[in-house]
C-alpha cells in the first residue's frame, strides 16, 4: 500500500486531535493535587457548610423540558443548511423538509396531548 501525503496528513491531524483530546485529562490526573478526607465528599455550596439533606430531589419536569428543548433545538439546527440553499431544491427535496417539520409538529402536539407542557402546583417527593 502507498501512503499519501494526505494519508499522512489525515493521521497526524488524527492523533493530534486524540492527543488535544486526553491530554488535559492525563495532565489533571497526574498535577492535580490529591487531598482525601475532610469536606472532600460534602456538595459545595457557595463554601459554607451544607443544611440538612443537601442533595435536593428536582422534579423530572425540568429534565424534561431540558429533553424537549434539545430535541427540538438540534431539529431546527437542520433547518438552517435547508434555508441556505432553498432556492436551488426540487419538490422532492421540498417534501422532505415538509415531512421533517411534519413530523416535528406532530411531536409537539402528542407532547402537548400528554400534558407535558403543564407546569404542576406542587412537585412532591
């Protein structure tokens, strides 16, 4: 087999992204101080010593208005190359949006149907 120059290109920019990958990682493992014991285990907060049951029980509405935002905010983020060269698609392609932002639509109305978007009075534990 004959290596290239973009072969070798294609492997040195490969193993410097790998390097510029774990390096940071390998290089906080081995200078990061070690310290054990002590407030080591404790939630920080704001540096004063935690009240009670620091660890608070959100309610799974705010994760899952965090899903739906992210799902929908990476679907629109496929509108935007689409919007670019709009001018220049056929119907075929023109159906294809159409069905993508069909589909979308008829997410947020099954999500709506479920009550998803209905924020409770009280979160109980």
């Amino acid at each position: 087999m004959v290596i290239s120059w973009m072969h070798l290109a294609i492997t040195c920019f490969f193993l410097a992204g790998v390097v510029m990958a774990l390096g940071p990682l390998v290089g906080s493992f081995l200078l990061a101080p070690k310290s054990r014991g002590g407030d080591l285990g404790m939630p920080y907060e704001c540096g004063m010593r935690p009240l009670g049951d620091a660890w608070i029980r959100f309610g799974v509405n705010y994760y899952i208005y965090a899903l739906i935002f992210l799902a929908f905010e990476v679907d629109v983020l496929y509108l935007l190359p689409v919007s670019v060269v709009y001018h220049q698609l056929d119907m075929a392609a023109f159906l294809k949006v159409f069905l993508f932002l069909l589909v979308l639509a008829l997410a947020i109305v099954f999500f709506w149907a479920k009550g998803v978007f209905t924020w409770p009075r009280r979160i109980t534990k």
